[in-house]
C-alpha cells in the first residue's frame, strides 16, 4: 500500500505541475510565473491534505523527489510550449486528470489513517482542488470551485465516494484509486459534454420567482 500511495502522490505531482505550466504558458508568465503555477497545482493539493490531517506525514518533505519533478516539469513546458498549443484543449484534459489523481491521493491517505467517511471524502474533494484553488488565488481570480461553472468540486466529491465505497467493498491495491479516477474523470467530461453547470443563487431565485408568476 506504500507504493501504490507514493506513486500515486508522484503521479499526481507531475501531472499536476504540468497543467499548471500550460496555464502559466496560456497566460504568458514568465519561467518564475511557469514554475509558481507547477508547484502550486502540483504540491498544493497534497500539502493542504497533510496540513489538514496533522499526522506528521507530509509528502512533500518525506519525499526528496517531488520539488524537483515540480520545477524540471515547468522548465520543459516552459521551453517546449509549441506542440502543447497547438492542442488547446490540452489543458483542460490535463485539469482533470490532476484533480482527479489528487482526489484518489486525498480520499487513500485519509482511509490509511483510519478516518471517519466524512472526513475521507471531505479531504479527498479537498486535496483534489486545492492545487487549482491556490492557482486561481494566485493569479487574483475567484476560484473556481466558488463560481456558476461546469461541476468541478462536484466531481472530486463523487470520485471520493466512489474510492471509499470501492475500499468498502474490499478493493485494494491500485483499484479503488482506478475507480475513482474514471468516476471523478467521466462526471466532469458529461458536465462539460452536457453543459451540466452548478446553480448560482439568482439561478434559483429565476426558478423559484418564475414559479411563483405562474
């Protein structure tokens, strides 16, 4: 179970890093701004985990490995931007798979420390925000997870549930990080699909007015 959690840490670091280089590249930063972005999308998810949880335990610091990673990620995106523009929607595939992978790294390291089931899925939906909450602070923008948007933190807390209950069920191994990584990928992709997007409160202010006129 080590491994499986460090590598899904590590997996998720550098996929992490390297949407927010792309976001740094999308927004013209410069390589300071690039590798700012990388470890803030790529180590910000999994040390709000760990300076939630308390238990002495935090990735980033354990491991010798995973700074680097974040910064050699933003150089080479940094330097070799060309063939990522040339697919813009590179970077929203990438946004998933992080929040997705970190939300799977959250959910496992709450369930390895015996936590309550609200605890778990809260620090799973947590850790896998988290990298893009502090990006969007960052850059002086509302987060995202706090706007009328397609489902973002919807989709990390249901890739949570989905990585408790498989562990419930008796999954282990790679498998419950596996389930939750195509439950939390598929709902946000049919979010985006369907244009399935949260409701703001004149939303329902709109709705519940709109009945009462009737």
């Amino acid at each position: 179970m080590e491994f499986v959690a460090l590598s899904l840490d590590f997996l998720a670091v550098v996929i992490g890093s390297l949407g927010g280089s792309l976001f740094a590249v999308d927004r013209k930063l410069d390589l300071i701004g690039a590798m700012a972005l990388a470890l803030l999308c790529g180590l910000g998810g999994g040390l709000l985990r760990d300076m939630i949880m308390q238990v002495g335990d935090v990735y980033i610091l354990r491991t010798g490995y995973a700074i680097p990673a974040s910064a050699v990620t933003a150089a080479v995106v940094f330097f070799l931007s060309s063939p990522f523009q040339k697919r813009p929607r590179l970077i929203e595939w990438i946004d998933i798979f992080s929040v997705a992978l970190y939300v799977a790294a959250g959910s496992g390291k709450a369930i390895a420390y015996g936590l309550d089931p609200w605890a778990v899925i809260l620090l799973g939906m947590l850790t896998g925000v988290g990298g893009g909450m502090l990006r969007d602070v960052f850059l002086g923008e509302v987060p995202r997870i706090f706007q009328k948007s397609n489902f973002y933190a919807v989709c990390a807390i249901l890739g949570a549930i989905a990585y408790l209950a498989s562990s419930s069920l008796g999954f282990v191994g790679f498998w419950p990080a596996l389930i939750c990584t195509i439950v939390t990928v598929a709902s946000r992709r049919l979010s985006l699909r369907y244009d399935i997007k949260s409701p703001s409160q004149s939303d329902l202010h709109s709705f519940f007015g709109g009945r009462r006129d009737k």
